[in-house]
C-alpha cells in the first residue's frame, strides 16, 4: 500500500478521534490492519479503547505495540495512565521482588536491550583504552556482566507469554471449572501465563494470582 494511502487513514483516524468517535476510529483502525504497521496499529486501538473508556483492552493494545518495537513517550505515557486509573493488583504495583523484576524486563524491547549492551560495552573498551581499567580480568567480568541482560532477553524473556486480563473472572487450582475458585482477577490486569490446557491458561505471575483462569478472558501478547 502506498505512503500516501497510509496517510489518508491516519488523516481519517485523526478526524475520529478529534471528533470523539471512538466506534468509528477503531473500526476503521481494524479494517485496514493489515495495511498498517503492526505497532503503529496497536498504538492507534490502544489509544482509541483508552479515550472511549475500555482500559482492559486499551493497555493490551499498547503493550501489543511495545511488543512490536513500537516505543515512544506517548505509548509509555498512556500505559502510565492507565495502570494509575485501573488500581489493579498486578506486576505493575506488586511488592513481591519476582514480580517487580518480571515486570521492569518486559518493558523493553529487543532493540532496547541491545542498545543498552552496545553503550556498555563501549564505555568499557573506552575505560580500558584509557587505562581507567587495566587488568584484563576486571574487563573481562565487565564485558559479562554487560552482555547478560541481551542475554536473558534472547534466552528466557522473549520466550515468556504475557497477557492482559480483558474481564474481571475467577482464579481456579486446576484447569476446569470443577475446581475451587482461590481468588478472583480485576480486568486490565498484567500477568505471565505458563502452561496452556484444553482452552485454559496457567498464570505464573503475579505470584499471588498463580492459578487457572479460561484462555478467552486473556489478551495475550
């Protein structure tokens, strides 16, 4: 599709939203998905669900587009926005240290986390060029301990599923509805699911929702 059919629906989009028709903008948004960037897609839905008040679905949306490198203030912003006004229990305000750190390694994108291993590494090298570091062994252990964080995202965090809880439901201890409810979820919360069984999911984190819940109350990204 050329640039300029592309600039049309963002002028067309931009005339919703100016307008408050959020109905119109998102259908519009979903009938030329496949036309548009997937992050600048997500980042215009999840925009759209947060103005017209469906914050569940408005924060998978724009967690979808971090997920496809599509970074900038504005996306972090509204996300910012909305943890703040749903107040859900999840891994953006859990106090249990697992939870926190989970939650701080999936903010960034692959890009971000090679970027920050390229400067690192540079400002070694540098120190040693330097001399500011001169044993080989010191730069050595830095040179791994830079490498580590493209490491764990290449290895473990691009390999975890994450997901957005688009209702409010029920946590249960086994993957049917036969089992005991060990606590409920609020909708917009951010979890890490595990295991997938026979149209239900495993959540891992947060830690205190460990527990079975039904694959469709989930946006996973």
């Amino acid at each position: 599709m050329g640039k300029s059919n592309i600039n049309q629906i963002l002028k067309s989009l931009q005339e919703h939203y100016l307008s408050k028709d959020y109905d119109a903008a998102a259908k519009l948004l979903i009938k030329h998905k496949d036309e548009l960037d997937p992050g600048l897609f997500h980042y215009n839905l999840g925009t759209v669900h947060t103005k017209s008040g469906n914050l569940a679905a408005g924060r998978y949306h724009l967690e979808k587009s971090i997920k496809n490198n599509f970074v900038n203030t504005k996306v972090l912003n509204n996300i910012s926005f909305i943890e703040r006004n749903l107040a859900v229990a999840d891994l953006s305000n859990s106090n249990n240290l697992s939870d926190q750190t989970m939650n701080v390694s999936l903010k960034y994108s692959a890009e971000a986390y090679l970027g920050f291993t390229l400067i690192c590494l540079l400002a070694v090298l540098f120190a040693f060029k330097k001399k500011i570091i001169q044993n080989k062994y010191v730069v050595c252990l830095f040179v791994l301990l830079t490498i580590l964080p493209i490491g764990m995202q290449q290895l473990y965090l691009k390999n975890i599923n994450y997901a957005i809880l688009l209702k409010d439901t029920e946590i249960r201890e086994g993957p049917s509805a036969v089992f005991v409810s060990k606590s409920s979820i609020q909708a917009g919360s951010k979890v890490i699911v595990g295991e997938f069984e026979a149209g239900w999911v495993y959540i891992k984190y947060p830690i205190e929702h460990s527990g079975w819940l039904k694959r469709s109350m989930l946006g996973i990204y």
